[in-house]
C-alpha cells in the first residue's frame, strides 16, 4: 500500500553553550596584564519554519534527529567563542507538534502559510575570567562552563488545509470529481478503496481566488472505530471550510449514505460534524437513479440536494456555484468575527506578561532584549563586547 507521509517522530535539540575560558594578558612592557580570558559563544536555536511549497512530512522519513550547532569556546585576548548555528526545521502548512512521550499539545499552527517559530532556545556561553576580575582577585582562576542545551521527542501531524472536503463511501466518485474540477489526477477505477491517500486539488475560480478541494479514501461503516482506511484521513479535512457529501446513487443502499457518513463523522469529532456541507447525488446516468434521485430529496426535505453526472457532465456547474458560496461565506464569517475582535482589542497591550504577541505572532519581546544574567546567583554572563586597544605605531 502507498504510504501517505502524514506523521513523524523527531528528535530536536538546541546547541550547548561554549565554555569560558582562563586566560592572562602577557606581552612585553605590559605589567601586571590581567586576565584575558573570552567568553563562550551562544548556541543555535532550535527553529521550525513554515513553508507553502511543502506537501506531506516525507523529508523527515529518512532523517529524524536535528540539532542546532554548539558555541566555540572562549581563548585567550579576549577573544569571544562564535555563535553556534541554528537548526532550522522545515512543516508544511497546517502542522501540529506534540511531546511524544506525554501526547500534550505543544504547538499547533492551524491554517498559518508562513512564520517561524523559535522552539528551543540555545545554551549561554560561559563566562570567561575577565568577568571575575576585582579590587581583592586581581588575578582570577574562575570561568563558566557553557550552558548545555534542550533535547525533546516530538510527534510532528500534518492536517491537509483545504477549503472543502469530499466525504462518501468508496466507489462514490469522489475522485473522479476532483479529477474534473482540478488538475489533480487521482487514481480511478471502477472497484472500492482505489483512493489511498489524499488528494488535493485547486479549483481555479478567476485571478485573484483558487478553492483547495480534498479527496480522503471512502469511509465505511465503523470508520470512527478504526475501520477502513477512511478514519486515519479524516483529519485532513478538520481543517475545511466545508464538507461534500457524496452519495452514490447506484448503490442499493443510497437512502442510509448520509445517516451513516454523519454518524461517523460525529464518531471521530462533533466539531467535524457541524462544519457546512453539499450534498451531491453522483451517477444519474445509471437506469433507475432519476427515480432514486426524488426518494433521496423527499427523505431528506430540508436539505439542498444536488444531482450529477460525473461521466455525463451533468450538473457540474450548479455544484462549482455551490463550492465558491460555501466558500465565500465561510470567508465573510471569519472576517466578521476578526473585525470585532479587532474592536474589542483596541486597547490591549501589545505584548502580555510572557513577552508574547496579543496576536500570537512569533517575535516577542524576549526575542527583542537581552537577558539579564545576575552574578551573585551563579548564572551565565552574557557576551560582552570588549574593545581592545589600539596599538601604537612602530617608529
């Protein structure tokens, strides 16, 4: 079976910190030169980045373990150890980041296209013996180790973001909508289960707005108990602005399809349930399905029930019509309730008592200052940039 890379387990961790180092200044004609010794360069940060021209999690298949560089050490002369580099973590959009060893919620970047998020911050460098320096030790034996870096175990999920999902029951046509709508080209074959992974496709609307559309492998009955291929996939259209439910209208059972597509769906998360759907009847050039067409729309009155044709081309625009309003007016009501949560924050700090953003951007304040590093506490200095000495010229 092909294997759709929607999940990882990665390893992360940030650089250590460089040691201080124990140095003294001597040079001829210069008594008494004192210590000398630099401090440790800082370690690289443990970064994920966002990035639109990823898909799936497959770059992290075959390597799973990602460590920032640590911080030189500190020599003699003042000479200050060299920042380690950071490790940098390429997602795709939609990616949530979960301890592996508790399954806590670390991060979840919802339907974020781009942003860098600071995960793991590096260890100090140590402080060198210039910083022990006093009246009463003039001559200091005393540096800092560097401090060690983080390490922890991730579960990194990917949920497809897409603007609608297709849901129905294998053979339903699902892929062969996608097919004519996009220029996906999904597998299709007249037995079940021939979609085994997802689909996306971009319906071209006009300039200036395309519609992601999702196909997930048919869903049968107990899929929201771990049946079928169906439930493992049904994360990736948590994140749509809406639903399509298709019905196959050759299948004897038609009347249920959507009663049992609810019922699992509400089986694997409530919240799935609610999202606004079209329902769209396939396969009325199949004899008899005109006839099952008008039983469909008689059982279910209050709902707004589209027939087609996929092999005929029947009805295809009305459905096209029916996936711009839905996803337009999903579209007006998020901009609705960010405008009046616009109002409401008017006066709000920019920054809360963490240093983090009101808005939960990824630069904070912390990010904007440099920490403060007491010395009576045995903490970790922070560099500090001494200028040296301008030599004299030799006559």
């Amino acid at each position: 079976m092909v294997k759709f890379a929607d999940e990882a387990l990665i390893v992360v961790s940030s650089g250590k910190g460089g040691n201080g180092c124990i140095a003294f200044r001597r040079e001829k004609y210069i008594p008494l030169g004192g210590p000398a010794g630099g401090d440790g360069g800082r370690g690289g940060d443990l970064v994920f980045e966002i990035r639109r021209n990823l898909r799936t999690l497959a770059h992290l298949r075959y390597k799973q373990s990602f460590k920032a560089r640590s911080g030189g050490d500190g020599e003699g002369s003042k000479r200050f150890g060299k920042d380690g580099e950071d490790c940098v973590v390429a997602l795709p959009p939609g990616c949530l980041i979960r301890d592996a060893d508790t399954g806590e919620l670390v991060r979840d970047f919802g339907l974020e296209t781009e942003g860098r998020l600071v995960f793991l911050k590096g260890g100090n460098g140590g402080w060198g013996n210039c910083h022990f320096k006093s009246s009463t030790n003039q001559a200091p034996r005393t540096a800092l180790p560097g401090q060690p870096g983080e390490t922890r175990r991730l579960r990194v999920e990917l949920n497809i973001i897409a603007d609608i999902g297709f849901v129905g029951f294998p053979n339903a046509g699902k892929s062969s909508l996608l097919d004519y709508f996009t220029n996906a080209r999904p597998k299709i074959a007249p037995y079940p289960f021939t979609t085994k992974i997802p689909n996306l496709g971009v319906l071209r609307v006009d300039e200036e707005q395309d519609i992601i559309l999702a196909d997930i492998p048919g869903i049968i009955e107990g899929a929201s108990e771990g049946h079928g291929l169906g439930i493992r996939f049904l994360k990736h259209i948590s994140r749509s602005a809406g639903l399509a439910f298709i019905i196959d209208l050759s299948d004897d059972a038609f009347l249920d399809s959507y009663e049992k597509l609810q019922v699992e769906l509400d089986g694997f998360s409530p919240e799935l349930a609610r999202k606004g759907r079209i329902v769209i009847a396939n396969k009325l050039d199949v004899p008899g399905a005109r006839e099952r067409f008008d039983e469909l729309r008689a059982k279910y009155p209050e709902l707004d029930i589209l027939g087609i044709s996929v092999h005929n081309r029947w009805g295809l625009d009305e459905v096209r019509d029916a996936f711009i309003a839905m996803v337009n007016g999903d579209a007006a009501a998020r901009d609705a309730a960010s405008a009046a949560g616009d109002a409401e924050s008017v006066s709000a700090p920019l920054l809360d008592a963490t240093g983090s953003g009101a808005d939960g951007s990824f630069m904070t304040a912390a990010d904007l200052t440099d920490p403060v590093y007491p010395e009576d506490d045995g903490g970790f200095g922070a560099t500090v940039s001494l200028s040296r000495k301008r030599k004299g010229r030799k006559k």
